[in-house]
C-alpha cells in the first residue's frame, strides 16, 4: 500500500510541476542538505523517527497533504524554518551538535487548520562520540600533602572517577576525588594526607565513561621540597622565593650580630622585605635561611631549610663601622637611602649609582610639616679620580648619582641631602641631569646647609632645579645648596642644570647666604654654567642669588667664582648680577668674572647689581657678558653697571671697588636711567665710593660715565676707559698682579687658574 502512495505522489507531484500551481511550495535544498528520499504523507510521518547525525547538519522533509498544517518543534536544538504548507512541501530541519555521548529527540508537530487534527513525528539525533580530558597531566604533592584542583572536560551524562594505587591497581584511601561521579565537564578537588611513608607514592586517577578510560598520574613526595631563595638588596632589601604548595608555612632565621630571630611567615608567601627588622642599633653582616614545614600527623612536623644568604644588612658587604677611615660603603640606590639611620657617621660611595624609576627622597630623619628634618653630621664622599688637593679633598674625578627625579613640590629641605649640619661635610659628589621640584630650600646637594660642601657637581645638559609656584618669601633655590648659612661653605663646586625660581633667592650655586652675628659663610671657587632664572623681583645671582642676615665682624666672602650662564629676572624692581644678586650685610667678592648675559627689570650687573652693608669689596674681577636694564624709570631700580650696578652700602660706611674691568656691553630701556662701564649709582645713603686701578673698554655702552663721578672718590681719576688696543696690553693695568692673579687672555685680562 506504501509504494502505492509513493508512485501515486511522483505522479501528483509531475503533474503539478507541468501545471506550474504549486512551484511555490517547494523549497529546494541546500547542497549540503540530507532530503528525504519520496514525499510522505502526514500520517506515515508519524511511523518511524526521522534519525539525524550527531554533527550539525541540516534535513530536508518531504511531505505531502491534502490540507493546510502549521509545524512547531519541542526542542530548540531542532528548529524549522518552514512552519506551514500546502499540498507538496519541502520542509528544512537545522539541529545543532549534540553534546552529549547518549541520543536525544525532539518532537515536530503537525496541526492540520480545519480538523485542528495534531500529527507528531519523531526526530532522533545520534549520540556524539565519547570524549574525556582533563587540563592536568600530572598531580604532584609534597610530604605535607594538601588540595588541588582539576577539571575534567567530557561530554558524557554520566562518569565515576576512582583513585588506585600504581602499582597494585587497588583503590587508595590516602588519595581522595570529590565529587566522585557526575555529568558532564565538572571541577574536581583531590585531596592527599600527608606522607608518613618516607617512600615516594604513586597513584593515579581513573576516569570512566562508556567504557572509555582517561588516567592522570599523582606522585607525592617522600620529604619536604627546600626553598629556592633570592636576596634582591640594589633597592628593597627583599628576600623571595617560589611558592611550595603543600606546606602550612614557612620559618625566617635571621642572625645578626650572633643573635638569632626566628620570624613566622604564612603559607603563600612568596617574599619578605628584611629592612621592616628592627636591627637594634646593629650594622653589619647578617645571615638569612628560610625553611618551609609540615605537620605530618601525631605532632610531627618537617622541614627543609635553604642555602644560608650573606648580607650588609644597611650597607655594601665591604663596609667598615662608619668612623673615619672605616666608612661605610654606598654602592646600591638601598645603601644610599639607608644613610638616613645614621646621619652622623662616615660614607664613601665607590661605584655610580643609577636611580631610574627609584624614589629616592632627601637624605633626612623624618617629614613632619612637610618638612624634612634630621641634620648629616658625618662625611660623605664619591671621590673616583685622584685627590689634587689634600688640604680639602677633592678629587679630579667623582662617582655619579645618575637619573634622579625629585617631585616635591609642597616640601621643604629638598636635596640629596635635607640638611647638612655644621659638623657635616659632603664632598666630591657629582649628581647626572637632576630633575628636582620643590616647595623651598632647594639644591641639588643639600636644601639646607651650616657644614661644607667641597667639590660636588652637577653634570650634564638635561638638568632642572625649580620650585613650584609660590608666593612664599622664604623660597630659596641653589644649583648646589638653597639656604647657607652659621658655618656653612661651599667650595670647587659647579653647576650645569637649569635653574627657575618662582619666588625668594635664586642662584646658580646657592640660593642665599643667609649669616648669623658669629660666622661667615663662604663661597668659593665656584662656577655656574647654566641659565638662571627668577619669575619674581627677589635677587638672582649666577652664583649667589642674595647675602643677607645678621652684621657681623668679618665679610661675607665669594671667591674664585665665574658664571657663563644667562641670568635673568623677570619682574620690577629685581637686583640680577653674574655673580652676586644682592648683598645688604659686608661682603667680599674678590678673583670672580661672568661671561654670561644678564638682564634685569630693575638693576643689572656683570659681578653685583646692589651691594650694600657698611663694608663692601669687590677686588680682582671682571665681566665681558651683556648687561640690560628692562625696567623703566619709574621703578627707581633701572641701573645697568658691569661690575656694580647700585650701592647701599649706609652713610658712614666703606665701599671700595679695586683690580676690575668690563668690557661687556649695557643697555636700558628708553627712559630709565643710564647705563655705566663699571659702577653707576648710590642710593644717596653714602655719597663716595673709593674706586682703584679699575678699567672699561672705550666703547659705547661699555666705558665709565662721567655721570657717575660724583659717587667716586676721585671722580674721574679713579678709573680709566681704554681703547682695545690698551685692553689688550699687560702694561695699561697700573697696579695689577700679573704674576699670581692676573694673565693677559685671548684679548683682554683674565684670572689665573680659574674657568675662561
């Protein structure tokens, strides 16, 4: 009767495809389609299943009926896109991948409209092959045992998991899996107790699932693996280690100073930073071990310990006791750092030290107020090339402190020191392209500073000291030091990185020299080679931004001390000078020049814009660097002078000016007041100022103006203008040392044995 109905469809169906009237209800397959090989009714349909592959696939039904259905399936991994026909139809089943290893259906219903009669056929997908996995291939344990964890990756609905022994191929009971069975990819805890055996144990975990078997081998420990540690001291002093699983922790011995500590880490720990021990005072070498444990059961516990590390708890291994001659010794950014515990002891730094990415704060005790207390008392020294000078120290060569950024901006005391106290010395230091920003008292070496600093740098061409904005007066910011002063001195030293005040002093080498009524700070043998800058009209100098404080029976004195860089002030009313800003107690300048350009809002000069006190010397120097007065007439301080712009040095008082010359040009503003070859104006205090053996180059802009005769002592036969020619011969300078002063340069005079 079947095959009756398949011819009478093929007949039906040619003759509706001649007729053209049913095209439109055919849905031809795609191409990788299965089709059902005839057309069948609704009801045969419904005899047999329609079996699909376990694999994605697409079917093709072929059904024929004499009414109009609607098609809906019960399972949303077989899906039609067909959902009503008439007559011949080709209906596309889509199945997705069946997941699981056993076989799955799906229902399709057929509602035929008019009897609203329900016709359901069968679809069967085969099962997917078995598969079983698991992301360990191995399980290893330590003595002390523990949990671990595994997944086992299957498509089966049902699998069991036993542990057996290796060997023996028997269940194990020191093993355990949980859960044991299940459905599907599961995450699995297996647990092992702890070995007492003292033999290595083997077992393995069995996976099964229609009839497939996946094996996993786990191996346990018959002692307790010894850590594997590393001692990391160039910035943290931090001891690390790889993690041991199976232990429930860990035991640091530490000896020092032949006391044992013994310290109790956690399990899980991978490092601990030895400088959070409290060293009691004691500086020297140190032994570290560390030993990971177990307990075992009946209160045994196992151990092993590691290799035993050697170490300079605070400094280099080389180190003596910190006293003279025995110093301690500075060759890591964590040694340098670790000076700041015993800031009255003896240092030498023997290797360049390179501070990228490091912080590196001052050198101090604390921060309280954001400021950085704690005085240096001891000596600190990176003396690398030999000693050329024995009476001080210094040496032709210094070790560095490489790439140190220093970010400080609301914090006061800010150098490589805080502060060095009147004890203290710091010497042949050399600091690489510095990048310091602070709040106030700023130097490369020191903020603050009442002891020496000798033959310490700044090197390179990237460097920048600067404070941050402020309006605050006591802001004071030095290439070198910020704020010198009781018995302060700073000698030999030079400074290349740009310097940019906001506020206060600004000098090249120091930002004031600030004096107390029993000392006299110096500076000597100095040399700026970078520009100066100052947003604001507090004095700025090359090398000195301003000298002030308290009177006292000796001078103030800076010596030896050159400048080539451009300094500049930038608001009205400011004192700039190539060496000196300004000065208003005694002061000595003496053996000092400037090359470098200056400019002023206010009083510009080659040595010191405004030199006051009731005692003032400037002997033995000279400027060649354009000098220019911006500001106007109104502001009163208009005055451009190469070696003294204005004196206030108080009625009664003396000043005297001996041995100098300018050749450097000056210029002024339209309307301010005239510029003058070596001095130019009192401020009407003191009416004469002596003037010996000084010289100008007879040019415009250059030569002494008679303007200024009647502040001078002598008026015009004080001083002396000479043509080039004149400059240039050695028999012009009435008066001079030629022998250990002065030599005849290039052109024109210059001082022996210091910068040209």
């Amino acid at each position: 009767m079947k095959n009756k109905y398949r011819k009478l469809a093929v007949i039906m169906l040619t003759a509706v495809c001649f007729a053209g009237c049913q095209q439109e209800d055919i849905v031809y397959p795609a191409p990788d389609a299965k089709v059902a090989e005839t057309y069948l009714t609704l009801n045969e349909l419904t005899q047999s299943p329609v079996v699909v592959q376990g694999a994605e696939g697409t079917y093709i039904l072929k059904v024929i009926s004499d009414e109009k259905w609607t098609l809906s399936s019960s399972q949303a991994w077989c899906s039609v896109s067909e959902t009503e026909g008439f007559k011949y139809s080709q209906v596309p089943i889509s199945y997705s991948e069946n997941p699981w290893n056993e076989p799955r259906t799906a229902e399709l219903t057929f509602l035929i409209n008019e009897s609203q009669e329900m016709k359901v056929v069968t679809v069967e997908q085969e099962a997917s092959e078995t598969s079983l996995a698991a992301d360990s291939k191995e399980l290893q344990y330590n003595i002390g045992g523990g949990e671990k964890d595994i997944t086992l990756q299957t498509n089966a609905v049902e699998w069991s998991v036993e542990v057996i022994d290796e060997t023996t191929h028997t269940p194990i009971t020191w093993c355990s899996v949980t859960p044991a069975t299940g459905k599907g990819t599961t995450a699995l805890k297996v647990t092992a107790e702890s070995n007492t055996t003292e033999v290595i144990r083997k077992a393995s975990l069995v996976f099964t699932a229609a009839g497939k078997n996946l094996s996993i081998p786990v191996v346990q420990a018959d002692k307790l693996e010894a850590p594997v540690i590393t001692l990391d001291d160039y910035n943290d002093f931090l001891l690390s280690w790889s993690e041991i699983t199976g232990v429930d922790g860990y035991k640091l011995k530490v000896i020092a100073d032949q006391n044992e500590t013994i310290i109790d880490i956690p399990s899980g720990t991978i490092s601990y930073n030895l400088d959070v021990i409290d060293w009691k005072g004691y500086v020297g070498m140190i032994s570290v071990q560390l030993f990971s444990y177990a307990n075992i059961g009946g209160g045994t516990v196992a151990q092993m310990g590691s290799e035993i590390i050697e170490a300079h708890n605070l400094f280099d291994e080389t180190s003596g006791d910190g006293e003279e001659g025995s110093e301690y010794i500075i060759t890591k950014p964590r040694h340098l750092r670790n000076v700041s515990k015993y800031l009255d002891k003896n240092y030498k730094q023997t290797v360049d030290i390179d501070l990228a990415n490091i912080d590196m704060a001052p050198i101090s005790t604390e921060l309280v107020n954001n400021i950085y207390n704690g005085s240096f008392t001891g000596v600190y020294e990176a003396t690398k090339g030999d000693i050329i000078d024995v009476a001080t120290g210094r040496s032709s060569e210094q070790y560095k402190i490489k790439n140190w950024i220093l970010n400080k901006a609301s914090n006061t005391n800010c150098g490589l020191f805080a502060s060095i106290g009147s004890e203290g010395i710091v010497r042949n230091v050399c600091i690489e392209n510095p990048v310091i920003k602070a709040k106030a008292k700023v130097g490369a070496i020191a903020g603050y500073c009442s002891g020496q600093i000798i033959s310490c740098h700044t090197t390179g061409s990237d460097g920048t000291i600067s404070t941050a904005t402020t309006t605050d007066a006591e802001v004071h910011l030095g290439g070198i030091v910020g704020y010198l002063t009781e018995k302060g001195e700073v000698s030999y030293c030079s400074n290349t990185a740009a310097i940019e005040g906001t506020a206060g002093c600004v000098g090249g080498i120091v930002g004031i020299i600030m004096r107390d009524a029993n000392n006299a700070p110096a500076v000597t043998y100095c040399t700026n080679k970078a520009n100066v800058i100052c947003n604001s009209k507090s004095p700025v100098g090359g090398v000195v931004g301003s000298i002030a404080g308290a009177a006292g029976s000796d001078l103030i004195k800076v010596i030896g001390c050159a400048n080539t860089g451009e300094i500049s002030g930038t608001q009205a009313n400011n004192q700039v000078g190539g060496i000196v800003g300004r000065a208003t107690i005694d002061t000595e300048i003496s053996q000092s020049y400037n090359t470098g350009s200056i400019t002023a809002m206010g009083s510009a000069s080659g040595i010191i814009a405004r030199m006051g006190g009731t005692s003032a010397i400037v002997r033995d120097c000279y400027n060649t660097g354009a000098i220019k007065s911006a500001g106007t007439a109104t502001n009163g301080n208009s005055n451009a002078a190469g070696i003294v712009a204005t004196c206030t040095v108080a009625a009664g008082g003396s000043m005297a000016i001996e041995n100098c010359h300018n050749t450097g040009g000056m210029t002024t503003s339209n309307g301010a007041s005239f510029g003058n070859g070596l001095f130019h104006r009192t401020d009407g205090k003191l009416s004469q100022i002596t003037m010996k053996n000084c010289f100008s180059l007879n040019e415009d802009g250059k030569s002494q103006g008679s303007g200024s005769d009647s502040f001078i002592s002598g008026g015009s036969s004080s001083y002396k203008n000479l043509s080039a020619s004149e400059m240039k011969s050695t028999s012009s300078f009435t008066g001079w040392d030629f022998s250990t002063i002065w030599e005849m340069g290039s052109e024109y005079p210059t001082l022996r044995g210091l910068l040209k």
